[in-house]
C-alpha cells in the first residue's frame, strides 16, 4: 500500500503493531479531511477537502507547472467561489485582472440567440426600401440585446446608404467585406420591448438606378443578469 498505510511487520512486538496501527488510522483520518491527487510530474494535480492557508473546504485544480488554476470552495463565511487563473496567475491569490473567471462577479447570461434575415425588395430610384422581423421573448421586460449583421453587397454606386436600427448610415456596397459588420448593443436602437424585439433595416436609394433585392443577416443574443 505505498503512499498509504505502512504494512505491520509481522515480527514486530505489541508495541511496534499498535503504534503503526494508530499511524495507519491517523492517515485515514487526514483523508477525511484533506485528500491530495497527484500528477504525472510527481507534484498535485489537485487538491480535495479541507484546503490549505484558511482557503476554506473545496477543491484546487493544479496546471502542469504546479500553480493552482482552478479554485472552487466554500469559505468561512458560507460563500462559494469559483475562479479560474489566466495562464501563470495563482487561481488563489490573483486579483480580478489576472482572473478569466470570478464567481464573485455577476455576468450576463444568454438566455435566448439566434438570426433572423431581413429582406429588401429590389428597390427604384429616389425610393426608400424599409424591412423588419420580430423576435419574441416571455421575458416580461425589455431585454438588452447584442446584434451582429452583415450585408450583401450588390454594387458600388458610392451614394447608397444603408442603416439598421436607427444606427449611423454606411456606403452599401462601397466598402471592404469586414466594414459590413456592424455591432448594435442599445435597447432603443433594437426596440426591445416586453414580448418581442423589432430589427428593422432602412435603404434610401438616391443611385440613379433601380437595386436588386438585397438580405441583411442578423445574429442576436439576449442577455439578463440571471439566468431564467
């Protein structure tokens, strides 16, 4: 039983036996309060129970160079934790900017995601193509929401404007592939409301010529401080 118990020598007098058998007992009775698991390299790769430097009763989960990466406890105060380490931080010991996760700080959940296409019809000169869709949602409040859209791009007249949610307008169809992603976080400009949110995309088109149908793709998440 190496690492264990010690074996009692059959030899060995009274004394001897009792003494290595209170030994024996006196490790089993750490195990119930501290258990250490070691890695391939010989040192911890995690440690279980009652936990070193008053850092409560949890676990620590350690990363190949020896650093505690992972914290999870409930500490003298009956307050759970659970942080992980960036890469070379002591999960233990680091403060919140050397942290990739800190139960302690609340976080916005996603509770609802998906993507909804908006599309225009082809659109005449010195017109306005106007195009929306509803998302609903049994929130009972207006939520806030990140969105993500790209947009098709048709031709490049240089004076056709684009503009989704209210947002600032862009040149369609003028600009590089990456510049067609526009990133919206403002609940009045998705018009969230309690039941749905309206994402609606405007083009005045002032060309001089007559646009194909056009689609502009949008990826959204709704997010809340708790999880419903």
């Amino acid at each position: 039983m190496p690492n264990r118990f010690t074996p009692i020598n059959p030899g060995s007098d009274l004394n001897q036996i009792v003494n290595q058998i209170n030994q024996n007992f006196a490790k089993l009775d750490n195990e119930n309060v501290t258990k250490a698991f070691k890695g391939p390299n010989g040192g911890n790769s995690q440690v279980q129970g009652r936990l070193p430097n008053d850092l409560g009763y949890g676990q620590i989960l350690y990363a190949s160079d020896g650093r505690p990466a992972v914290y999870m406890a409930v500490d003298s105060s009956g307050n759970p934790i659970f942080k992980v380490a960036k890469t070379g931080q002591d999960a233990t010991t680091a403060g919140n900017d050397q942290l990739i996760f800190n139960s302690s700080s609340n976080l916005f959940k996603i509770v609802l995601s998906g993507q909804v296409s908006l599309i225009l019809p082809s659109i005449s000169t010195g017109s306005t193509g106007i195009t929306s869709s509803q998302v609903s949602h049994t929130l009972g409040y207006s939520p806030l929401v990140i969105a993500f859209k790209t947009v098709d791009s048709i031709m490049s007249p240089g004076t056709i404007t684009t503009s989704l949610f209210g947002t600032s307008t862009t040149n369609y169809g003028s600009v590089g592939a990456s510049d067609m992603t526009v990133t919206y976080m403002s609940v009045e400009d998705l018009q969230a409301t309690n039941g749905f949110i309206n994402f609606s995309w405007r083009v005045a088109n002032s060309s001089g010529i007559t646009l194909p149908p056009a689609t502009a793709v949008v990826k959204y998440y709704v997010l809340t401080e708790t999880a419903t």
